[in-house]
C-alpha cells in the first residue's frame, strides 16, 4: 500500500477510535459532560479532556509501535477497555464524582481528568 493511503487509513482509523471512546465514555458516566460543558461546567471539561488525552496517548503510541493494521487495532481495543475500566473503577472508589461533577467542582474534574492522563500514560508505554 503507498505511504500516503497508509497514513490516510490509521489516521482515520485513530480519530473514529477517540470518537467512539467519546460516546462510549459520555454514556458511560451518570451524568450528561456536553450539557455540562455547554451550561460552563469547568469540570466536567476538565474530566472530560483528562480522559480524552489519556485515550490518545496509548493510541499515538500503538501506531508507533505496532508493525501493521491489524496489531494497531487490537492495542488501540485493548486501550479503550483499560480506560474505560479505570474510569469504572475510579468512580465507584470516589463516589460523589456525580454529585462534585454537576456542582462544577473543578478540582474534582481535575482529579478525574488526572487518573484518566496517568493511566493513559502507563497503558502508553506498556504498547512497546
């Protein structure tokens, strides 16, 4: 395949990936982030970018890393589950993240945001 539809296929196929993140990880949480984010909801923007920038990291490190498509895909798979998974784990270990989320604490979304880089970060450099 030429470099140039090579590099046109995994870039797509990297931003459909963070997009299908985003709307699985927004259906996930229990409460609604774009409502939030468009009422002024300094953390849920901050959760949510936490977690989309922990999402891309292991994604820009499995294209880097993986010799072909099919290895590209199943990192990138394996990723979103880690992500998601953490994100699962982290909200039922702090319990009122609903509740600090909605009353826009932002040093909540912080820490949200924060776990979600660190954990991208470490899933990033495990994809080698």
């Amino acid at each position: 395949m030429p470099a140039i539809l090579n590099y046109l296929l995994h870039l797509a196929t990297a931003v459909a990936l963070v997009m299908v993140y985003f709307v699985i990880y927004t259906r996930m949480t229990p409460y609604d982030e774009v409502t939030l984010i468009r009422g002024g909801n300094h953390a849920a923007a901050l959760s949510l970018s936490g977690t989309l920038i922990g999402f891309a990291l292991p994604i820009g490190s499995a294209l880097l890393h993986t010799p072909d498509y099919y290895q590209f895909l199943g990192w990138a798979g394996g990723a979103m589950l880690v992500q998601l998974l953490v994100f699962q784990i982290a909200t039922r270990l702090l319990s009122m993240s609903k509740d600090q989320i909605e009353a826009d604490n932002s040093a909540f979304g912080v820490l949200l945001g924060a776990i979600s880089v660190s954990i991208g970060l470490v899933n990033a450099g495990s994809i080698s």
